[in-house]
C-alpha cells in the first residue's frame, strides 16, 4: 500500500542512494524546511545538529567553504549549499539525479 502510494505522490525513496549529510540547529525553520524536503525525496541523512557547538559548526565551515549559516547540506561529499540552494536545485529538476547517486565510499 505504501508503495502504491508513493508511486502515486512520485516519491520513489527505494532509489535514493547517495550519502545525505545536513548541519542543522533544532528550532532553525530553515534547516527544518530542508529536512522536509528531503525527507519528502525519501533521503536518509546524517543529521548533525550543532546548536551551540562551536568546535562542529567550525568543522562545518571548513567542509563548506568557510559558510558559518545553517544548514549546510552535503551530498555524496559534495557540498550544494543551504536550504535555498537545495530547493533550487529541486525547482531545476538537478536534485533527484543528485540523490540517486550511489556514494563513492
């Protein structure tokens, strides 16, 4: 049934195969507007919430070009920016081949 569903709603989460990893704070609407989104894509991710934590939010910088704002999302290592530029790259049609992607390692 669920399957049905899905099919039907064009969520297709059994093909998502690329390593999704997001820098989050908890109450940021940003960051929860993007785990929305991929949830919806049926990504499964590595949530890193780094509220107050300023040793990861600097490990974060270092990963996403010195970008200090929440969130910072990563697909298969590569950085694709916040939650706008995720909903960017979904409005062009570029995110689902992005997911689908297999991780290198």
């Amino acid at each position: 049934m669920l399957n049905l569903l899905n099919s039907l709603l064009g969520r297709h989460p059994e093909r998502i195969k690329a390593r999704v990893e997001i820098y989050t704070w908890q109450t940021c609407p940003f960051c929860i507007r993007a785990k929305m989104l991929l949830w919806w894509k049926g990504a499964k991710y590595t949530d890193y919430k780094i509220d107050g934590d300023e040793a990861a939010r600097s490990i974060m910088a270092q990963r996403a070009n010195d970008s200090r704002t929440v969130p910072q999302i990563f697909i298969n290592n590569q950085h694709v920016g916040g939650c706008d530029e995720l909903y960017r790259l979904d409005a062009q049609g570029k995110l689902d081949p992005l997911l689908v992607q297999p991780s290198a390692g």
